[in-house]
C-alpha cells in the first residue's frame, strides 16, 4: 500500500470562490501546500456551466469581482463569457491555474479525531470517461463548489408534456444547436434566469412569452456605471477599483436596509421605475407587483430596463397565470387560454445541494448537517477542521466568499500559533434554531433542511451586512469560539 498524498488545505470547486480562496491562501499562508479539485474539466463553475442566451451577472462587477483584481471592462452588470474570462485571467495571472486538478470529485470526505486529518476519496476521471478511485489527505478542507446542483435543476412535472411537437429546453442545460429564430417561444419562469433568458431571445425569435405564476420584484439598473467611468478617468486602476467597489457595498447595503425597514415606501419605488419605462400602469400591477414585500425574496435586476423595453416595443408578452397542460401545440393554461410554441423554455429554478453534494462524515460517522449550526457563515459545529462558502444573497457573492477565504486564513495561521492539530467551532450555550439561508425563495425552502442552521445571536448568525462582516470577520477573536486540540508531539520530543 502507498501513502496518500497529503495537502495543509484542499478546495472544493475551481469557480469563482476557489480561485479567489487559493489566492487568499497563497498570499496569507504562503507556506501551505494547496489543491483545487474540479469535478468539471474547466474552470469557471457557474460561469463555465451555464451557457443560455444572454447569461450575466446580476450584481455590478466591482463588487462581484475581487478586490485585488480590479475590473477594467466598460459594464457594470457583464455577460457570462466576459465573467468567465476574468476569472481565467486572474487565476492565469496569480498562478492559481497550476493548482487546478480538473475531473476529480470528492465523493467521500471523512475526518479522523486520531490523526486530525481529512481523508478524501476521490473520482478521478480520464479524457475517455473511465474513472478511477484515489485517496489524499488534508489538514483543512473548504468546500467552494457553492450551494447548487450543477447536474439536475428544479424540474417540476408538467401535465401532457410528453404530447408537446415542439422543443422543450431547460436553461441549465442549453443545447448549443437550438435555433429558435423567428420562433414562438414561451418561457416558464419569473426569476433571474427567465428575466435575463427573455429580453434576449426576444430579439430574434417570433415573439417570447414570459408565463409566470405571480410577480417576482425587478430593480432596474444601468449596465454601465458613469459614476464608476469617472472615477477611472481620475485615478488610477486599483484606487479607483476600491472607491467604486465602496460606493456599491455602500448603496446596495442602505437599498436593502431601506427595503427592509420601510417597505411600503420600497414597493412604491420599485413600481414607479418600473411605470415609468413600460409606461403601462395596469401591466405593472398585474404582472409586475409582487404580494411579498422587496427582499422577501430576492430583487431580479433588469440591466437597462431591456425586459420591459421589450415588452413595450410587442417583442415580449407577460402572463399571469398557472400551466394546466401542455398540448400539442403549446401550452394550455387554467384560464382556459392557450400559449402557441415552438420552444417552450422551463425556467423553474435550481436545486441546491449543501457542500457540492459531499456528505462529511468524522470517524466514520456520518454528520446530520440539519443538525449543526454555522459559526461566522463559515465553519460548522460538528466538523473540525472544515469551511463552507457561501455569498450573501442580499449582495454580490464574492463579498462574502472573499471575507471568508481571509477567515480561513486567520485560522489556519490560528492554529498554527497556538499549536492546534484541529479546531472546531462551539456555542458556549444553546442557540436557537434558525434556516440558513433567510429568504421565502421556492427553491431555498425546498431544500432548507439539508443545510446546517444559523443561530440567534453573534456570531452564530449570518447578517447580510458586509460592513459589519468585515470588522468582525478580519478582526474578532478566534478564540472565543473555536475549541483547539493541541498536537501529539513525539515521545522523543524534548529528550
């Protein structure tokens, strides 16, 4: 028998969290050995895998982006092939790219109190498909393949579909031979994939046909930030970067607390911006005035309003209402009207799937996530040792992820200085239970109870606030919480 390989610290998934981790180790913990593995053959994760019409961003780039690679593209809200090229040059530029070990996935992750180490069992696969199985170990794991199943949406059954002549297409996985011009096209769905999905088709198909079942709240904003055009004429790029990338965390945090707070005075802002583009009072209060209050869920942007241009200019047609069979020709809805299609799109939602689907188990036993709670929206109870990324859902993704790769550093620097083989977060009392991730969102309650929990008070919460985040993330006391297991030192030791 040979001996695994070992590594001071593994990350799970080479996306934009992994690559972002691996420099915030190879810059704060440069004596560590570190692996990425990708259980995909390319790098990019969301921005790889995804590919329909007209896929972007959602939040502006400062911000999405990292702050130590400033963003130098005219747009603010940027499209997915300009994303995933950023996220190649940063890993490119930093060397990040020789640390990727594509086609592996962790399909067993189990942590041994005796040796305070992970061993990790690993799928390896060839270029022609074969797989073999292979064994390393770790001191730390951190899991960045985020929190969505990138092998199966969210697929409801619809009644008659089997009958349907046309194509039906599922936005996770776009088939890159669909031609869809001067088509019918009806695209089920009212979230961030359907609101970007819909204005681009649009613009060569027949006619689009968003088909909800209620209102979701859309924030219109500009695709080019002339605050952020400013700014770069006047400095230079990475002071600018840090004042724009400021000016956004600031705004998006005071628009949320300001949604929170106050509502009804949200409501009315949110719906006159939308009136004043489609200029259609009774459109916007039947298809685009949600019963749930702003932020309940979370906001869809429409980058330069192009879903309500395309409305107005007759591209694209709104309904309201519920499937009740697909036909042969379309879809026949509970109102008794009938959708003609071509290409009928489902745009129903994701899946999520804790940990990039790994189940950890320590010494053999497996951990009921439901059961755990999440200690500074980063490492759990239960689980020495180990790290989860997960954004912020109220703001850019990477604000989170970032300020948790700087954690991981702490305490990896942590442990070392205090001589800790191992630590593992503990609440000094009870906490009361609380879901994960706090919003009314179809698919995050559907899976609610496969995530680990969030408590009722610091640090065991997980507050949408960067501001906050940020003092208490890079400069609280680790070991307040965290309880360490010192290392075994030789019998010889000291002799």
């Amino acid at each position: 028998m040979t001996t695994p390989e070992h590594l001071d610290v593994v990350i799970v998934g080479a996306g934009l969290s992994g690559v972002g981790a691996a420099y915030r180790l190879r810059t704060e913990c440069p004596g560590k050995s570190v692996a990425i593995l990708e259980a995909r053959d390319a790098m990019g994760g969301t921005w790889d895998l995804f590919r329909y019409p007209g896929i972007r961003s959602d939040s502006d780039m400062f911000t999405l982006g990292y702050p130590f690679k400033p963003w130098r593209e005219a747009k603010s809200i940027a499209d997915g092939p300009s994303i995933l090229a950023y996220i190649r040059d940063t890993a490119a530029q930093f060397g990040i790219d020789r640390l990727v070990r594509y086609r592996t996935k962790v399909v067993a992750a189990d942590f041994s109190t005796e040796t305070a180490r992970w061993t990790l069992t690993l799928h390896r696969r060839d270029g022609r498909g074969d797989v073999e199985t292979r064994v390393v170990t770790c001191d730390f794991l951190y899991s960045c393949a985020g929190y969505y199943d990138y092998d199966q949406g969210h697929d409801p059954v619809f009644p008659g579909i089997g009958s349907f002549r046309g194509e039906v297409v599922r936005p996770q996985f776009w088939p890159d031979d669909l031609d869809y011009a001067g088509k019918r096209v009806v695209v089920i769905g009212s979230g961030a994939t359907a609101v970007t999905v819909v204005p681009s088709m649009a613009e060569t198909a027949a006619h689009v046909t968003m088909l909800q079942r209620s209102p979701t709240w859309m924030g219109v904003v500009p695709g080019r930030d002339k605050f952020a055009d400013k700014v770069r004429e006047l400095l230079p790029a990475n002071a600018a970067h840090r004042v724009i990338r400021t000016k956004n965390i600031l705004f998006s945090l005071a628009f949320y607390q300001f949604c929170r707070r106050w509502p009804k005075a949200a409501r009315k802002v949110l719906t006159k911006l939308s009136t004043k583009v489609l200029d259609d009072e009774a459109a916007i209060r039947e298809h685009f005035t949600p019963t749930y209050d702003p932020w309940d869920q979370r906001l869809c942007a429409v980058p330069d309003a192009d879903l309500f241009r395309a409305v107005k200019r007759g591209r694209v047609s709104v309904v309201t209402d519920h499937v009740d069979t697909f036909t042969p020709d379309g879809v026949r809805l509970r109102s008794g009207r009938e959708l003609p299609a071509d290409v009928v799109v489902t745009a129903t939602g994701l899946r999520l799937l804790a940990f990039g689907g790994i189940t950890p188990s320590v010494d053999g036993r497996r951990v009921e996530l439901s059961e755990q709670f999440i200690w500074r929206g980063a490492m759990i109870t239960g689980l020495p040792n180990f790290a989860v990324c997960v954004g912020y859902t109220n703001a850019s993704w990477t604000l989170r992820a970032d300020l948790t790769s700087r954690l991981v550093c702490r305490v990896v620097a942590h442990m070392d200085r205090h001589g800790y083989a191992s630590v593992v977060p503990t609440p000094d009392r009870p906490l009361a239970r609380r879901p994960l991730l706090d919003l009314a969102s179809g698919y995050i309650q559907r899976a609610v109870d496969a995530f680990p929990r969030q408590g009722d008070r610091d640090p065991w919460r997980v507050r949408q606030n960067y501001v906050l985040d940020a003092v208490s993330t890079l400069r609280g006391d680790l070991g307040r919480q965290l309880v360490g297991t010192p290392r075994v030192l030789p019998a010889s030791h000291g002799r």
